[in-house]
C-alpha cells in the first residue's frame, strides 16, 4: 500500500536533508479513527552545550496536586536570583495524543527559560532503585512520580529540547529536596514549599552543601538532652537512615522533620504555615549557608 502525505511540520525540511544524505529514518504509520497519522523518526546532530552551569542553574522541580511546575533560579554562589511557577493542567490530559502534544508545550517553555536565563537546568532523577533510603520519595510524591508517565515524558522531553538548543542539563537525587527546602528555604524567603524545593534542588546541581542553620542545631542539641531520644521522636516512622552499613547524611532533616511537623520541638506543630520558623532561621542563619 502506498500513502502521499503533506506535511507542513517545522521539521520537515531537516527530514528531507537527512533523507538526502542518507541517513537511516524510520516511518511508522498508525489508522485511528478513520484517519491515517504518520510517526518519523531520525537522528538530527545535536549542537554542543553552549549554555551551561557557569553562570548558575535553574532547579525544575515537578507536582501532580495541583499541577505545576515550580523553578527557581540562582546565581553561581547559590544565591536566589527569581522563582517562578508553570501551570501544567493538561499533563494529566486523558487522551494520549493531548497530552503528549502539552508534554512538548512545557518542556520548551522550560528550556526557553533557561536559555533566557543563560543557564543550565537542573532536574531530580526520578528512578528510585534503594528501597530503603527514606525522604521526600518514600510516599504520596514517590508513588505520583515513579508511576506517572506523565512526569517521565515531561522530563523526556525537557532532555531532548535542552541538547536540541545546547543547554546543559544535570540531574541530582530527590532525596529530602522537598524538606529542606520546606524548613530551611520556604520560611526564609517567603517561597511555596515546591518552590523551595526547586531551590534546594538548583543548589544541589551545583554541587552545594546544605548546612543546617544554627538554631535549629540548637533544638536538636537540646531535644538529645531531653529524656526522649532523636531515635524516640520518630515514632517509628522514616526509619531505614542506615543502608549498606552506612549513615545517611540526613538523618537531622529528618529528625527536625518529624519533630517540627509534630510540634516536639514548638508550641504547636507545623502544617502548612511555616512562619513561626522564620524568626528562628533569621536569628541563626550564620553558619546556615
């Protein structure tokens, strides 16, 4: 059977080089719905990174309820530059082919961004292979993300346009992004809690420790003191900070964690309104960083 078809796709006229050059393609073509849709696939060369991390990078971090992307941009020294949020509704679109279409949409409005911004992205790797390694992964967001394949597309797609263009991209674990950007960033700077968390996953690209801000070094020292333990405050929950033999770098975060969200270590717990920790990190944020 032989099919004639017109395209006026914007990547036709690459197609039809490569054709010319002979480079090997493949053509698929699928019947639905009493229409004919035809799938090409060729390799394009794809430039050298030209924007990159010297400048700083821009965090991406993703969220299904409700669903947005939030980003924050920092300098070289980690610094916050700006923050933002994308809006993507329709990522979560029934139909396939409409959300595929969207997957495209929000992956180049990202790129655009750091290309805008000059600066490389930075994304969470989403694949999660230690079972035992507890955080931000270990529940509703780690369930949302490592089976939704909306999530996995999106960030397909954010790959492919950032070698298209020559930006950088670097992905870093998730472990624990979402709650040190929740104690320590979201507070501090007035930031979403996502937000935060793009922050803190920005830094991490570069590679920037996340120290634990003065005061709140002091309420771990004074909950030790205290007769109920750090292990004790946990009730059981998160454990698993040893894998292998060894001792996780965030088992404090995830005592504080706890501890705040519970209200062990202030008057009342924390839910949403983190306010009552800004006072706290401000008069302690000396040796925060």
């Amino acid at each position: 059977m032989f099919v004639q078809f017109k395209s006026s796709h914007k990547k036709w006229g690459k197609f039809a080089e490569a054709m010319l050059n002979s480079c090997p393609y493949s053509v698929r073509l699928q019947r639905k719905n009493n229409k004919y849709y035809v799938y090409i696939s060729f390799e394009e060369d794809l430039p050298c990174a030209s924007i990159d991390f010297s400048n700083g990078a821009i965090g991406i971090d993703l969220n299904a309820f409700p669903s947005h992307i939030a980003w924050a941009e920092i300098k070289k020294n980690g610094n916050l530059e700006s923050y933002g949020e994308i809006p993507t509704p329709h990522l979560w679109d029934g139909r396939k082919e409409k959300s595929d279409y969207f997957a495209w949409v929000y992956a180049n409005e990202i790129v655009k961004l750091a290309i805008e911004k000059n600066k490389g992205i930075v994304v969470e790797k989403l694949a999660i292979k230690d079972k035992g390694y507890r955080g931000d992964y270990k529940g509703r967001k780690s369930r949302r993300i490592k089976h939704g394949f909306s999530y996995r597309k999106l960030i397909a797609r954010i790959k492919i346009l950032a070698k298209r263009y020559g930006v950088a991209i670097r992905e870093v674990s998730p472990v624990y992004t979402s709650v040190i950007g929740m104690l320590k960033y979201a507070p501090q700077f007035n930031l979403t809690k996502d937000t935060a968390a793009a922050y803190v996953i920005a830094r991490r690209g570069l590679a920037l420790r996340e120290k634990i801000p003065l005061k709140y070094r002091e309420l771990l020292e004074s909950l030790q003191s205290k007769s109920r333990s750090v292990s004790s405050v946990t009730e059981g929950r998160n454990e698993g900070t040893a894998v292998k033999g060894k001792t996780l770098p965030y088992k404090p975060w995830r005592v504080l964690r706890v501890a705040l969200l519970t209200g062990a270590l202030l008057d009342r717990p924390l839910y949403r309104d983190l306010s009552p920790l800004k006072r706290m990190l401000v008069s302690g944020m000396g040796e925060g960083g």
